[in-house]
C-alpha cells in the first residue's frame, strides 16, 4: 500500500467533520473576538489560513462547521484590523501566553516511546535524536514522538509551578488566568489583564527569564559569607524565598550518590552529606549566609543551578516573546491526536487527567492496520504496543493512531 494512504485522511477528515457539526456548538470565542486573527490548517494542506477574522461567535462556529480544519488557532495579539496582511493590522496589545511542551523535555519515558530514524544512512535509536548520527554523522532524522501519562504528568507539574509564580510573584488574580489543554503533548496559560496586555517583547523577554530562573546569583540571595539581616529566608517572596526553598528540597531529598554525580568541590560534597541535618536546621531558620561555610563559592553556583532548576517552569520561550503567536483555540479538535484542546479550571487541574477528559471520539469502534505504535493508556484501558498488525479498535484509540500517521482504515 502507498506511504500516502497512512493516517487515512479522508476517513479522519469526514470523523472531524461529523464531530463539528455539534461540536462547533461548544466552541467559545476568545475575549474580544472583533479584534483576534484566526488561523487554520486544513488536513493535507501544507498552508495556513491565516489574516481570518470574525464578527462574532456563531461566524467562527459556522467556520468550523464548513471547513472541519485539522487544527484550529487565535492571536494572543489584538489587532484594529485582523483580516489585514501583518504589517497593516495595527497592534494593539497582546494576552500573556505560555507554552509547555513536553517535547522539549528530557524524561525517561521517551527512551520507551520515541525513537529516531537517520534520513541518510537509517540507522535508528530510541529517545530524542543525538546531535549527529553515530552512523554517518549527518544530522538529519525522521522523528516518532509519542506520548504517555508521565510525560503528561510532567508537563502539567510545569504548568502548576508556573501559575504558583503568576499569582505569587507578579500578583495576577486567579481570574486573569486560563489553563489549556494543547490536544497533545502540553499544556498553554493565557494571562488576560491590562498589565499584561502592552508589555512589549522585551519586557515579555524578562518575565520569561523571571520565570525560567535565569541569572540568580548566589549572592544577591544571601547566600554570601556577608551576613546581611538576620533571620530565615525560607518564606520570602519572589525568587528569594524560592531559591531557599529550592535549594532545602535539593538538599533534603538528594541521596549521597546524587551529590557526589553533582562533583562539587571535595569539603563540599562531604559536608552536604555529614552536616546535612545542620545545613536543612540552618535554611530553616537562619539567614542563608550561615550555610556558605558548609559550601565553596564554584560549588553553590552548580548547586543553586541544578536547584533553581527544579523550581523554575520549562516554558517555551519563543511563544512568550511572540507578539503575533497563533495559539490553539479551546474545544476544537488538535489534528495530531483527535484530542480535544481543553479549558482547565485552575482549581481542577491537580486531577485533570487529559487522557479522559480531552478524548473526543468516544463511540464505535473501527479496523486499523497499525503499521508501529508503543502502549497507550487512553481512558483508563491500555492499548499496543502494535506492530504491523491489523486491529479492530475502540474509535478513540483508532482516531489516535490515524492521527499520528501510524496506522491506516482496512476496509
Ligand atoms: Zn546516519
Ligand atoms: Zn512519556
């Protein structure tokens, strides 16, 4: 069968159209649609319909209804004019938006669901690709990447530490937040204030490097053989208290093996060991000068790095700095998955679960043959892995692999 008969497209296309024709019915309008450019990326199309714009709700869901696109997106920008050419548009402001995908994490269950292919010589390997084929030393790769529930899990632990930041440091109210399900592998938040909206790309620049924890520096934290103040810093705001913070979690849960792979200076790494219960005591209650004695200089930078690391949110930071980004618009359908792109109420997404809830092909079943895909847990029942294999399949899960290219209809 021809390579291009995977994914079944016209089967999928007609499934996405079936899904519209109610489904646009739940498609809300972004806050002042008037001013929103619209894009969208109709299956086989290599384009984007960009410069789109609506007059009001029921013209974007009779949009949806007419042309059942592949993947469906809106500015975070607003414009004067959102159906001009870019330069014409007339900017006016643009929401706060991040992005967290967990492509762009490193996480050890992408050794078991992803792999590479060398595009020159197929040699082949699991995980991310390296930077050059061990083969022929070309670096060009034919990429599979899947997903599973812990890269899910990850991408959404990143999504809480960054709304703890939003609301904690820069004082946004829980209102002035939305919370996306992307349809795949993240999670997208929305910041809709004034405050935000005129920042320019500099100054979204520096939240990004706020939120990233970039350029903290051991001694602007108190962390100096200078004893400034007295007292804890564990329960400051902003970064202060965070980098105390970080550093007693980095420093409590590390096991000796984890520190020493740290290869900190010799005294520090014994003493991180030894004294640990009287450097935690001292974080705890007293000003962070005290523990420089236990640590070199070289050594609390990589210790404060590998720390602030953990605290800090793995945004994107291309999307934040963008001030004409398309993002993925709520309720419709992510064309990569069969998913739904999903509003999540901040107070629910500790138990969000997107491999329920954002299913949207939830009755009937369908005959794939699936050419390779690893395990998915999809509604609570496991499917795969699959190889080369023909398959009758609930239609969620069938949806899925058609999605992802992986499979095809047999008929
Ligand atoms: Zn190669
Ligand atoms: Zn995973």
């Amino acid at each position: 069968m021809a390579e291009q008969d995977w994914g079944s497209e016209q089967y999928v296309l007609e499934h996405f159209g079936g899904f519209y024709s109610t489904g646009a019915q739940h498609v809300e309008a972004p806050t002042e649609i008037k001013q929103r450019e619209f894009g969208f990326l109709s299956f086989g199309g290599r384009t984007m319909f960009r410069h789109i714009g609506f007059e009001d709700t029921e013209e974007l869901r009779r949009y949806l209804r007419n042309y059942s696109p592949a993947h469906s997106y809106f500015s975070a920008a607003y414009y004067q004019e959102p159906r001009a050419p870019m330069a014409e548009k007339g900017w006016i402001g643009a929401d706060l938006v991040f992005d967290i995908d967990a492509d762009h994490f490193d996480l050890p269950c992408q050794k078991t669901h992803d792999r590479w292919t060398c595009k020159t010589c197929g040699e082949a390997g699991k995980g991310h690709p390296p930077e050059r084929c061990p083969g022929c030393g070309k670096a060009t790769f034919a990429e599979e990447n899947w997903l599973c529930e812990s890269c899910l899990d990850a991408a959404k632990y990143e999504a809480q530490k960054l709304l703890d930041m939003l609301i904690q440091d820069f004082g946004f109210q829980p209102s002035e937040l939305s919370v996306n399900f992307s349809g795949n592998r993240g999670y997208h938040v929305h910041v809709r204030s004034p405050l935000a909206k005129d920042l320019d790309q500099l100054a979204r620049r520096e939240v990004v490097d706020y939120i990233l924890g970039i350029g903290i520096e051991a001694e602007y934290q108190g962390l100096t053989s200078r004893q400034v103040g007295g007292g804890s810093m564990l329960g400051r705001g902003g970064w202060r208290g965070r980098t105390i913070r970080a550093l007693y979690d980095f420093v409590g849960k590390s096991t000796p093996e984890e520190i020493k792979a740290l290869k900190l200076g010799r005294n520090t790494t014994r003493d991180l060991i030894e004294e640990k219960d009287e450097i935690l005591s001292s974080l705890m209650n007293q000003h962070p000068s005290r523990i420089v004695r236990y640590i070199d200089k070289k050594s609390m930078e990589k210790l404060l790095d590998a720390a602030v690391d953990e605290q800090a949110s793995a945004i994107d930071t291309v999307v934040t700095t963008d001030l004409r980004r398309l993002i993925r618009l709520p309720n419709t359908l992510h064309g990569k998955t069969g998913w739904l792109t999903q509003n999540v109420p901040i107070e629910d997404l500790p138990d969000y679960d997107p491999l329920t809830m954002a299913v949207a092909f939830n009755e009937g079943t369908e005959k794939v043959y699936i050419k390779r895909a690893p395990e998915i847990n999809l509604q609570g029942e496991v499917y795969g892995p699959f190889e080369e294999e023909t398959r009758e399949l609930p239609l969620a899960v069938a949806m899925f692999l058609l999605c992802r290219k992986s499979a095809r209809v047999v008929r």
